[in-house]
C-alpha cells in the first residue's frame, strides 16, 4: 500500500486523471451533478497521489536520485561532490571480483579513467529500482563519449546495491555488468590495476 501511495507511476496517475476527466466531461454534458462529482474526486485522487510522490520520495526514489548525482558527478567531474556521494566501504565490482574498494580508491580510479579516456560527457539513459527488504537495487544504463572512440558514443550498464542500516542507505557496491560489448565473469573494464 505505501508503494502505491508513494511510488504511483506518472502514467497510472495520468490514467487516473484521465479518467476523472472524461467523467467530468461526461456528467457536464448530461448535466448530472453526481458524475460531475465523481470526475472532480477522482481527478483530486490523481492531484494527491503526485502530490504525495513529489513531496514525499520513497527510499528507492532518493537512491534513484542518488545514482543520478553520482553520474552528474563524474560528468562534471566534480571529485569532492562524488566523494561525499560515496560511502566509506562502497566497492566497484565485475561480476566475478572487487575492482576498487574505498572511497579514495573509487574516486581516484574515476578520475583517472576520466582523463585516460577523454571522457566529454556522461548521462543516464534509463533507471530501474527494484527494493526487496533493506536492499535497493538501481539498474542504470550509461550513456558516454569520450575522445579514446573518436566521439562514438559508448553504453555501458551498472548496479548499484543500497543496504539499509539504521535510517541511512549505505551504497555497498557499483556492479560493471556491461561497457559496450564486453560482458560476463572475464570483464575486465579500463581501470587502473584491481584490489589485491
């Protein structure tokens, strides 16, 4: 129940609203008060569910919005908003191993794909949440250009994997599922030497 109220998706509350008009429109045309009645509730309904999701973001609305930052982080290249985005024992992983743990390491690894690779800028694409318990799981595809492929733009797909502890959200781990073709157990993505 509270994932409806509060993560309603746009297009269930536009369906909504939808509705609460044409019934509106309906009973205007029919001059019935009653269903003029109902449209106005129904479309006051809509009204509060986006009003409910806008001022009170669910837990997997934050982490989706944190994830967002941490992109516009690295395109802005802005290391100590990424930082402080990060937390403490975050780790980068493959599928298969850790690549970098530690804020310090994450942020200097980035910094130096960033520059090694000429990245010109770098945006989400699409975002997915799925929240089972106190994990939340952000699914984002990555759009990228940089100046090592000529300007060819470069996708690449990421997991982020938010545990709760207390009231915070704590970003375990940045899973690389996929950059471009290059997938599976043997990725090997263009950071600097993994953990020993």
């Amino acid at each position: 129940m509270n994932e409806l109220l509060f993560h309603s998706s746009w297009w269930l509350m536009a369906c909504i609203a939808a509705g609460g008009i044409v019934a509106f429109v309906a009973g205007n045309r029919r001059l019935d008060k009653n269903l003029q009645r109902i449209g106005l509730a129904v479309l006051a309904l809509a009204a509060i569910l986006g009003l409910l999701r806008f001022f009170f973001p669910t837990a997997r609305e934050r982490m989706e919005n944190r994830s967002r930052a941490i992109v516009k982080a690295v395109d802005n290249k802005d290391w100590n908003g990424l930082s402080s985005l990060l937390d403490s024992d975050t780790a980068v992983c493959s599928p298969s191993r850790v690549l970098k743990g530690g804020r310090d390491q994450i942020v200097a690894a980035a910094r130096g794909v960033i520059d090694s690779q000429e990245v010109k800028s770098v945006s989400v694409l699409s975002i997915e949440s799925v929240q089972t318990q106190t994990l939340i799981t952000v699914s984002l595809e990555i759009y990228s250009v940089q100046e090592a492929t000529q300007g060819r733009p470069v996708t690449s797909s990421w997991q982020m994997d938010y545990e709760q502890s207390g009231d915070q959200w704590i970003l375990q781990k940045i899973t690389v599922l996929r950059v471009e073709n290059e997938t599976g157990e043997d990725f090997n993505p263009r950071l600097p030497a993994p953990l020993d």
